[in-house]
C-alpha cells in the first residue's frame, strides 16, 4: 500500500480560538478512513483543510505527491497561485452535509459542469459518462430533474455522482447523511459502501458509527482539535484508552 | 378553551359531529364586490368627464403617429436600450470589483459609486454635454484627435450621463444579488476546481438574475421615463418634440397625451419583457409565483410549478 494522503501538525486558528491543534495521520491508497467525535471538536474543519477551503496556521497537508495549497522552497512554504491551487482541488472530491448541488442545473447539468467547463471535455462524452454515474447512483430516470425536484437522499447521490465526474484520486464527505430524513440517510450510506468497496480513497466525516464500524478501515476520534484515538474500528470503539473518547462513545453507542 | 373562545371560534358540542362528510361554503368576500362596484363607477366617471373635458381628442389620434413624435419615440427608445446596456454593463463590472478580494479595486468601484450615485442625474447631463468647457479637444496620442463638441453629441451625453447614472444603481443592485447566493455555492464550484471567473459566470450570476431581473426590469422603466431629462440637452426625444409642437399650436394637453400613451405602450413591453426573462431564471425554483408579471391583476397570482415547466423546454 502507498500512502495518498499525509497530514502533519495540522493547526487551524478562527481569531483566537483553535480548532485544529496539531493534527497528524496518514491515510493509505483506497483506503476509508472515518473522522468521529463530539460536535466542535474540528472534524469538519479538518476535512475542509485538506482540499484548502481553509488555509492553515501551521503544520503541511500532502495529498499524492503535493503540498496542498503552497509550495515548498527551502523551509518556508509559498501561498500558491490561485491556478495551480485549483489544479490541486479539482483532483480532492468533496461532498457536503448541505449537498450544495447548483440549483438551476439539471442533475445531469450539475455532474458535467465540472468535466465540461474545466477539463473541457467534450459534452457528448461528458453526458455519456454523467449518465452512467448518475445511473451507478439509482438516479437513471432523473437526468432530468432539477435538484428543487429531488429528495435530500436523491440531491446527495446527485452530489456524489458530481464529485466522481472529476475523477478525483480521493474523495472528502462531509457529513453526507446530517441533513438527511432518517428513511432517506441508507441509499446515500449505500452508494458510499458501493463506492468504498471499487477501492477509491474516501475521507468520511459522519455520526453513523455503524457505517464506520461496517465499512472504514480505520476510524480516528478528533476531540478538541486533537486525534485522541485512531485504528481498526473494531479496536478503536471497542476499547478507547483516552477518557473523552470513552465518554463520546458511550453517549452515542447506547 | 379560553383561547376559542377568544378567537371567536363558535362553540361546537363534540355529539353534533355526527356526519363523516360535510360541504364546504367558501368565505363569501363582499368587499370585493363592492369595491369592485365603487372602481368601475370612478372609472366611468373618469372617462365621462374627459370625454366632455376641454379635449380635441381627434388632435390627440393625428399626433399619435405624426413623424416628429414617432422619430421623437424612436430616440427615446434608442437612448433608453443602449444607456441600460451602459449601465448594466457597468453596474456587472463594479459590482464583482465591490467584491473582489482586492481593496485597490474594492476603492474604485466603491468611489464610482459614491461619485455617480450621490450626484443628480440632471446635473451629470449637463456636465456631459458641456463637457468641451473643459477639455476642448479629445486626444488619444498618435491614434486620434478630434474636437470634443463633434464627438459628444447631445445623443452622446445623453448616453453616457444616463448610463454611467444608471451603471451606479445597478451596481448596488448586482451585488445585492451575488451576496444573495449561498456560499456553499462557490465552495462546491471550488471543489470542481472552477475558477473565479467560471464561478461567477455559470454559478453565482444565473442565481443572483432571480433577484436582480426584477429590480433590472423597474430600471428599465425608469429609464424610458428619464429619458425625457434628456431635452435639457437638447437631445430631440420625444416629450421635447412634443413641447416644440405646442408651443405652436396651443394643444398642450393633447401632445402630452400622446407621449403618455406611447410612455405606456413602451411600459408595457417592457413588462412583459421583464415576465418572460424571469420565467427563464426562474427555473429549478419551487414555486416560482409569476410576481411583477404583466398579467392583468384580476387573476390570482397562482404558483406555478416552475421547475417543472422548464425542465420539459
């Protein structure tokens, strides 16, 4: 296995409060790694600094082979220019807990706008593909649909099939399933296990500690902006040693 | 029970509920009715009393299409499309530099505005067209060299002292409708790897339009409408023509019936104009309710399934 996504002493200020405090993991090739923890503790914040949605105070993010966001010259890192940083974006797919789907595009329209308006791809292709993803997502019949016209179940496997249209070489999911009715939150967690099981790299932020416990390989527990637990999630939920990981899973394991 | 009784709710003993199905008498509404009663009868008034007024309304029909007031129209609608081209052109530009994360281009569009928008437009009129006072001659080194009374024309000043007015407003008006879009919008578009321009473009301008049409479409409006401060500049639109005309023949209600009809007949265009665009940026909105529709108000405003109407075009 190779390592595709390295994180090192991660630090995230808003004004002066820390979220992140020096975050260090690692995550192998096609591996499904899943973010737990009590609300505010920076999970979130975590997932949303490894595609540079937020820039860091401290500490280097690298994602296959590049430093996300910067460049490296000597010890100091360089802010990149907005052109390479996008090049550094389009390959990190992220969903988000609001599905964020562009609401006066169809859901075909949505998938292929990526493809189509920055790898210029030509649309035929691109629509011939979109279909397909959109398809491998339950949604052939509704190309069609504008995303007003969609359940929250279905906007999210819309969102997913957006994502993978990029071909991206890891996927981020930012709780995908916390807007969600209840009924609806299976066919999304579906998809995701489907897609878990081609061997794509997915970074998981969620609250479904079955989903974690079935699916991740490894599971880590962020509490107050520090990976406190990670590991197998076999070993990890069955036995924490830290005191506030042991307290955050008897609250939501019982 | 106190608050039924308070809301004035008539008292029901749960026995008489006997029936599984009852008819239902809508509200009767009779001050409609009778309010319909009053406008009709004030209307017939109206149109009563002007019939018999001191009108020549057969001078009222000759003017309706006399050349001078036609061509005096035309200008109007001349002047009034391209300074709205101006101005939203403008308004688009500034508005994404109000925004920008540059304060150098943040400043400039902020004094644009303040300059333009905190100045009457009468007065930038005539600024423009006396420009010549102080810069007689336009020079553009080695590629151009005229004197400025021939480039700004009246049609010139006009043009420019009404579109730059208006490119004020609407950039106010455009930034209110980027700030509207949900940010999630342009992270998701960030995440695909679009850029700035690409964002704004195919994310962020279709979804403000929803918010801006309507506003974009009372301007256009307006702007027919204040066109007519153009004659200050001697720029020959219509309500100008119009007033050359009576002050020779003396029927100065009737002309300027004539410009109120023609003012009205561009209006109205306009609405329906400003319907159909905002059918068309209204799709993938759940009940989009046809607002500021041409539509004659006796039919109620009934949402419409826009998303999916438009899906099927």
């Amino acid at each position: 296995m190779t390592t595709i996504v390295k994180a090192i002493n991660v630090r995230k200020s808003f004004g002066a409060h820390q979220v992140l405090r020096g975050v260090d993991f690692e995550v192998e090739n096609g591996e499904v790694l899943c973010i737990l923890g009590p609300s505010g503790g920076g999970k979130s914040t975590l997932l949303r600094c490894i595609n540079h949605l937020e820039d860091l105070n401290d500490g280097v993010i690298w994602v296959d082979g590049e430093i996300i966001g910067y460049e490296l010259k000597g010890s100091t890192l360089h802010e990149l220019p907005p052109r390479l940083l996008r090049m550094q974006q389009r390959e990190i797919g992220m969903v988000f807990q609001h599905f964020n789907l562009f609401p006066h595009m169809t859901a075909l329209e949505n998938v292929i706008e990526g493809p189509v308006t920055v790898r210029k791809e030509p649309k035929a292709q691109a629509e011939a593909r979109g279909r397909e993803l959109l398809t491998s997502v339950g949604l052939a019949d509704h190309c069609g649909a504008y995303p007003v016209q969609l359940s929250g179940g279905q906007k999210q496997r819309v969102a997913i099939a957006r994502s993978l249209a990029m071909k991206p070489k890891i996927m981020l999911f930012d709780e995908p399933t916390s807007a969600l009715d209840p009924e609806l939150v299976g066919e999304v967690l579906d998809v995701m296990r489907a897609l878990a099981a081609t061997g794509t790299t997915m970074i998981v932020v969620t609250h479904e500690i079955a989903f974690a416990r079935d699916v991740a390989d490894r599971v880590a527990i962020m509490v107050d902006g520090e990976i406190r637990e990670m590991g197998p999630p076999a070993e990890v939920l069955a036995n924490p040693k830290d005191a506030r990981v042991r307290s955050f899973l008897s609250r939501v394991l019982s | 029970m106190i608050l039924q009784r308070a809301s004035g709710a008539v008292r029901v003993d749960v026995g008489a509920l006997n029936q599984r199905s009852y008819r239902i008498v809508r509200l009767k509404h009779v001050g409609r009715w009778i309010g319909a009663l009053v406008v009709v009868v004030a209307l017939a008034l109206l149109v009563q009393a002007f019939a018999h007024g001191q009108i020549h309304w057969a001078t009222v029909g000759e003017f309706l299409t006399a050349g001078v007031i036609v061509r005096g129209f035309g200008n109007t609608l001349l002047i009034s499309f391209f300074a709205m081209i101006i101005g939203v052109s403008l308004g688009t530009l500034f508005a994404i530099m109000r925004l920008s994360a540059n304060p150098v281009t943040r400043f400039v569009a902020w004094l644009y505005v303040w300059v333009f928008r905190g100045t009457p437009v009468m007065l930038q009129l005539l600024i423009w067209f006396n420009i010549a006072l102080v810069f007689p001659r336009l020079v553009i080194p080695g590629l151009y060299e005229a004197r400025m009374v021939d480039v700004v024309t009246p049609f010139v000043a006009a043009l420019l002292g009404l579109g730059i007015n208006e490119g004020a407003y609407m950039t106010e008006v455009v930034r209110g409708g980027i700030s509207s879009v949900d940010h999630g919008q342009t992270e998701a578009a960030k995440t695909l790897g679009m850029s700035r321009f690409q964002t704004l473009r195919r994310i962020i301008l279709p979804q403000a339009m929803r918010l801006i049409i309507p506003v974009m479409g009372n301007s256009a409006i307006g702007m027919l409408k204040f066109s007519s401060l153009a004659a200050a500049i001697s720029m020959g639109e219509m309500l100008n023509a119009a007033q050359q005309i009576y002050f020779i023949n003396g029927a100065v209600i009737e002309l300027l019936f004539v410009c109120g009809i023609w003012y009205l007949a561009g209006t109205t265009v306009l609405s329906i104009v400003q319907y159909y665009i905002e059918q068309h940026f209204g799709r993938g909105v759940a009940g989009t309710p046809a607002k500021f529709s041409f539509r004659l108000p006796f039919r109620s405003n009934t949402p419409l399934s826009g998303g999916v109407e438009e899906s099927k075009a």
